[in-house]
C-alpha cells in the first residue's frame, strides 16, 4: 500500500520504536514511580528520557514542562479547560479541529465565550484580526499551526507577541507540526503546546504532550494516584505529577522516545526537505491537471503536511475510496474532524481528499499517486 495518511497518523514506524515498546512491555514492564524494585526503577527512567528527548528536540531545559497524555486531545482539554474560569473569553481561529472546537463549544455552559476569527479562502490567518479580537477579559488565545485540511501554517510568532503584549495565555495545536517543523520553545512566544506523540514524533497512538511554559499552572483534570506524596489525599502540586494521574502507557512513552530519538539522529531538517521535496512535486503536479481543485496556499514558505484536493463535484469520501480499492492508495475523505475549516474554504458539503506524505513516502509513490488521480479525473 503506499500510505498517505500522515496527517492522521505516521506510519509506518521507525523499527527502533517497535523495539522500544516492546522491550519495555518485556523488561521493564513494571508501573514507573510505584515501587522502588528495580523494574520500577528502570519503567521510571524510561519516562524521564523520553522528557529529555522532548527538551532537546525543542530547546528547553526543565523536562517536567513536558506533560505526558493520551494524544492532542487531552493536551487541549487540560490546556482549555485549566487556565479559565466562568466570566473568561477566549479568541480562536475558522481553521481549528473539534478537539478545540468542541470544548470551547462545552465551556459556553459555564458562561465562558469565544470570538472566532475567520481565515481567508486559503486558511490564512491574519494577526491583526487577532488584535481586534481581544477584550478586556479575554484569557486565552488558541490557534493550531498547521490546518489538518489545507496545510497552512498559522502565523504563530506574531500572534504570541500579540499575547505576550496584553498578558494574555497563547496555546498552541501542534498536531500537524511537532516532529516536522523545527520549533524552539525558549524563544517562541507560546505558553502552551499540545501534541501527539503518534504523528510527526513518530511515536505509537495512545502517547501525546502538553508543554508547559514555567510560569503557567493549570487546573487538573484529574485527581488520583501520582506515586508521589501518598499519605496525602490532596492532589500534588509540582510538575509532572499535579497533571499525570494514574499509571501512564510506558510502553508507548519509550515508544515515542525511539521516535524522537530517530528525528535528532537523522536530523530535523533533513527529514522536513525530504517531505518538502515530496509535497512540492505533488503540488506542482496536481496544479496542472484539469478538474482537480487544490485547497491551501501553494507557495511552500505558506504550508506543510495536509494537501486537499476535489476531483470535479464527486463525493470526497468516494474518491478516497476509489484510491483504497483501485489504486492501494491511503487517503482520508471528507470532514477530518473540521468542519469549521471546511466551512471557511467552501467545502463543508464536499469534504475534500487529503494526501499527507510522511519522511517514509518516495517520490515514485507520488508519481503513483498522480497517475491515479488523473485516471479518476476522467470519471463521469
């Protein structure tokens, strides 16, 4: 199959992670920070080096700022939902996913608003609609980097510094970017990031991540046993274990380790100009092929990751299935869990065919791909 669902999750896998899961499962398969035996001891230093793969991959230096969770979605959830309160208002964008759009839409029960600022026909963002959005209690800014349906990136800098100047918490998907995009946190004006470890981090599903800034503390979600202060009934204050409650999934921790590990070794960069090369040819390619609509920006410097596309006025889900069946091509059709996108670009009714080449994906499997999609173009 040649597999181009990256943007759902990458796969496959480098077989350093497969290794890794499954010699924790074998070896060290113990609860980490329960017990002072050696397995526990050995679970417990596997979290930790994966913390210190995190710091290094993005320039911090604290590994308890790196909060581990079930994937994005916790991230975001914990992130939202612990740093407001009744009476709060926050400002997002046209382009986010439901696991921000929802909870947002959940806080309006406890009187919490949104502003939502539309994006262009292309998914673009403009900072200064971001300024005119804010209100004397807004809380919260959150915006994704990268759309999941177009690929556009969201201009993140400038809107940190917008945040930074009114004092203002700035929280950031980056489901489409982590892992791809080389991204500083010590010099990017961000409060919060939310990430999956089963995307550009290479890591397995279950696994994802919440940055912290130093100076942010959130509510928890969760209250329960941490392996910390036991003989107290109150929920532990420090970082990790105010937010990790509960036996964490350590196989698929050193699982992300390895991941992580794979992208310092082989270089970020390098990774990211194989995929670049990839995308550009796609993008030139399909540019050129009557009846196929292109969504996004097109110029390289504007995008990553997501390409969507239509073919005429067909159904996206039945084009991505067309590709499945016929052609052994992976794809995802339709909504990709963001209708507030697809509303924005005009295509909340079609959907759209997403290709998401990953650093495992060759360009001959996007020439393969090109010829299927002008072969289904001449469908009637």
């Amino acid at each position: 199959m040649i597999y181009m669902d990256n943007a759902a999750t990458s796969w496959p896998k480098p077989e350093s992670v497969y290794t890794a899961r499954l010699n924790c499962m074998k070896k060290h398969g113990a609860n980490p920070g329960r017990s002072g035996h050696k397995m526990a001891v050995e679970a417990g230093s596997i979290l930790l080096y994966t913390r210190e793969m995190l710091c290094q991959l993005f320039s911090i230096d604290n590994p308890f700022q790196m909060i581990f969770t079930m994937n994005t979605t916790e991230s975001l959830n914990l992130a939202i939902k612990g740093c407001t309160q009744p009476g709060d208002h926050i400002i997002t964008t046209s382009m986010e996913h439901n696991s921000v759009a929802r909870p947002l839409k959940e806080l309006e029960k406890i009187n919490i608003s949104t502003t939502y600022v539309r994006a262009d026909s292309q998914g673009k963002i403009d900072p200064t609609d971001i300024r005119k959005a804010i209100r004397v209690n807004t809380r919260l800014i959150v915006t994704t980097h990268a759309s999941n349906v177009t690929g556009t990136l969201v201009p993140v800098q400038e809107i940190g510094k917008i945040a930074r100047e009114h004092g203002i918490l700035y929280l950031v998907d980056a489901a489409q970017t982590a892992g791809i995009i080389p991204i500083n946190l010590s010099t990017l004006p961000v409060d919060m990031m939310a990430m999956p470890g089963h995307k550009g981090l290479l890591g397995p599903q279950g696994t994802g991540v919440l940055y912290l800034a130093p100076h942010v503390r959130l509510k928890q979600l969760k209250e329960g046993g941490t392996g910390s202060q036991s003989e107290s009934l109150v929920q532990p204050e420090f970082l990790p274990d105010r937010y990790e409650s509960g036996t964490l999934n350590t196989p698929g921790i050193a699982g992300l380790g390895a991941g992580i590990n794979y992208i310092i070794k082989k270089g970020q960069n390098t990774l990211l100009a194989r995929v670049r090369r990839i995308e550009k040819f796609f993008l030139d390619a399909l540019l050129n092929i009557p009846g196929i609509k292109v969504y996004g920006p097109t110029n390289m410097k504007d995008r990553t990751g997501a390409i969507s596309i239509n073919i005429k006025d067909f159904d996206s889900a039945y084009i991505a299935n067309l590709l499945d069946e016929k052609y052994n091509i992976a794809v995802r059709g339709a909504i990709h869990c963001s209708p507030l996108a697809h509303k924005t670009i005009g295509t909340l009714k079609q959907g759209t065919v997403r290709f998401s080449p990953g650093i495992f994906n060759t360009l001959d499997e996007a020439k393969e791909c090109i010829k299927a999609l002008e072969q289904l173009t001449r469908l009637k």
